[in-house]
C-alpha cells in the first residue's frame, strides 16, 4: 500500500522519512520551492534530539551551527527572572538546539531520499481530495505543469494550520484563541552582543530574540489584530520599542526601512475534534494549532508522526487496509498531549501575554528563581523538554531489495 502526504514541514517530512525507512512507498508534497520561511520555530527540543538520535540523525544536525539552551529567563526591567532549567533532563540532551528549521527539514528529507520508496515533489500544491467509495483515495495539487492527481491508499494532511485538505474532508477545529500575533524580523549580530537567545518583557510589550550566529531573529509580539494599527503608526512605532527593550540594538535599529523588511505571522491555537475519515488523516498544525508558548510545536509535530509510523507502517507495508478505527486509535494517543500542552499554553498566554501587552505585568510580583519552586522545578523540564507522551521510534529500517537502490 502507499501513502500521500501533503506538507513538508516537521510533521510531514518526518513520517515520510519513517514511512520510507519502514519499506512504503510514499510520495511527500511541499506547495513551496524550498523549506527556507523565517517565521518557521527553531527549537529542536530533547524529546525531536531523542528521535533524531533513534534514527542516527542527531550527530548530522548537531554538526550544524546551533546553541544549546539549557536554562529559560525572562529579562524584565528589573532584571532576570530563571524560568526552568532543563539540566534536570537526563544527558545527552539536556538542552533546546536552536537551529533554523530549514536545516531540520533538509537533514529529514535527505535522509528519506536515501530510501527507493520515497518521492518529494517541491512546487506541488495540494488543494483537493479523491473520494471514491465512501473513503478518501488520494488527493488533487497542482504545480508548474498543471494539475494532477495521485492516488493513495492513505492521504495525511500535514499542511498546516490552514489546511486545504483538512478543509476539504469537512473537518473544522475548534478555535481556542490566541491574545497576540507576532511580527517577525532580522538585524545583524555584532561583536559583543549576549550569546544567549531570550525572551524580554515590559510592560505593554514582548520580544523574542533568537541568535542565529550572525544575525537576530526577532519577534515582537502585538495585541491580536494589531498588524493593520502598528503598519498605520509607521515603521518608527517598531523601532522605538525595539530599540527600549534592546538597547544593544539600538544603533541597528535603522536598518528596518519599512514594513516590507518584516513579515506577520497570525497566531492560532485550535485543535480538531475528529483527526480522520476513511483513508484520510490529519497531524501537526492540520490537527492543532499550537501558540508559540514554549516552542513545542515542531516537536509536538514530530511527536504526532513517530506514533503515526509506529501505528500505520506495518499495516502500509502489508498491504491491510487501514481501518478508520486504527486512524482513531492514533487520535485517542495523541490527543491527551495536545489538550494538556494547548492548556498550558493558554494559561501562560492569559498570565503572562495578554497582561503584558496590556501593560499589567509586574515582574516584582514573581521570584526571582522560579526554580527554587518545587514543583515547577520538576514539571517544567519535563512539559518542555520532553512533553507530555514522548515518543520512541518503533518501526524497523527494512533493508530495499536487490536492485531497488
């Protein structure tokens, strides 16, 4: 049997690259030219270090410039606040990598190429689905030549959080809500900046700035809706916040000439009540949208598919049909750490986020080393690092047959 999958993000890429190894033909479907987007997360966390480690991967992207996070602090105006520190995890990895996460994707799909089963078409748009019998049979893209079909035994939806596949299966999320949307941009890194990336609170205002070793990737989070207002004010209204906040980048400031020198990403927090129909399954952003709050959405996409290859590779490879209760059984593993992470996250949008951009936050109000707390000493590693049901790669690599290579 063979499968389709449209999007090539984390998701996506990796259970193709699973399916692949596991011996079923799969074909992976990505609408762009390539996997560079700024406004893609960067945080590889322990729990996607492990998998990519099970899969002989971990030394390929750790060979990458990165930086390791082992402690998370909050810079307020009255100084640093220690969040949690992930040292607590078990070695090797006891840190968050920050690497672009064009880089991730590419160690995945060449790993995956490596596999006679595997097929990436870049460029290819998947917009439609093929229904025949009652079950979803494949899907409808288009690309530079037109438009096509291609037919599967199981088609995934892996594209995002404005699906079109999910769309076309009738399958609506549930809207949970975010208070912010981000704007995204970069500035040069010079000589004697911090090392570390940060996030940096105020109040009426929020940042991120992640080091990429030679620039900052920046992250100024507004009011949700606030893009149009902010874009209105002119492009001094970022650059003064910016340069407050930051006053090491004050000088650099400037070299934002316009709004055309950054781009928006809206945020979304949702998550399906019904993840399948017959033939048909969505995961990562498609099933649920997560905020950026503690930047677990890649690994809870790569999460999603290590148990989608662990569940549906053996059954693909025989050629069994794949019963709609086999595609919900996935949905009953993986829906627990998707409620429990979104939930999280919502509480950390509504007592730290929304009062911060609503200039209520008061850092005095919070100890100085969160870490001392007891409790939070011992969940936060774990919820961050590792998540809420890390998964282990089960599938065997099955050696091709003579004359497949």
């Amino acid at each position: 049997m063979t499968c389709v999958i449209a999007g090539g993000g984390p998701a996506g890429a990796m259970l193709a690259l699973l399916l692949a190894r596991a011996g079923v033909p799969v074909t992976l479907l990505e609408k762009h030219a390539d996997f560079l987007r700024d406004f893609r997360g960067d945080t590889i966390h322990p729990s996607t270090l492990r998998v990519l480690d099970e899969l002989g991967l971990a030394g390929e992207l750790l060979k990458l410039p990165h930086r390791k996070v082992r402690d998370l602090g909050l810079r307020t105006d009255q100084g640093t606040i220690r969040l949690a520190s992930l040292r607590r995890l078990p070695p090797p990895y006891d840190y968050i990598a920050f690497v672009p996460q064009w880089d991730f994707l590419n160690i995945v799909t060449s790993a995956a190429a490596r596999y006679p089963g595997f097929r990436l078409l870049m460029r290819a748009e998947a917009y439609d689905l093929i229904r025949e019998g009652g079950a979803v049979r494949g899907l409808r893209y288009r690309d530079d030549s037109g438009e096509h079909e291609l037919r599967a035994d199981l088609t995934v939806a892996a594209d995002g959080r404005h699906s079109a596949l999910r769309r076309r299966a009738g399958l609506a999320p549930k809207e949970l809500g975010a208070p912010m949307d981000v704007v995204w941009f970069r500035l040069p890194f010079a000589d004697g900046d911090p090392e570390d990336t940060f996030l940096r609170v105020s109040p009426g205002h929020m940042m991120v700035g992640i080091n990429r070793v030679d620039y900052w990737q920046l992250a100024y989070l507004i009011p949700k809706g606030g893009y149009d207002r902010l874009t209105a004010a002119g492009i001094e209204a970022l650059r003064r916040p910016v340069a407050r906040l930051l006053p090491f980048l004050a000088g650099r400031v400037g070299q934002l000439q316009g709004y055309d020198d950054v781009s928006v990403l809206t945020v979304a927090v949702d998550r399906l009540r019904r993840w399948h129909r017959p033939g048909f399954l969505c995961i990562g952003d498609a099933a649920h949208a997560m905020s950026p709050v503690f930047g677990v959405g890649i690994n809870l996409a790569v999460q999603d598919a290590v148990a989608t290859a662990n569940l549906l590779a053996a059954p693909l490879r025989a050629g069994a049909p794949i019963p709609e209760s086999l595609l919900h059984r996935l949905q009953r593993r993986r829906m627990p750490a998707t409620v429990i992470t979104q939930t999280a996250q919502r509480v950390a949008q509504r007592l730290l986020i929304r009062r911060a951009l609503g200039g209520r936050f008061d850092a005095s109000a919070l100890p100085r080393d969160v870490t001392r707390v007891p409790l939070l000493n011992r969940l936060a590693p774990r919820l961050v690092g590792m998540g809420v049901r890390p998964e282990h790669v089960e599938t065997p690599e099955v050696a091709p047959a003579p004359g497949e290579r």
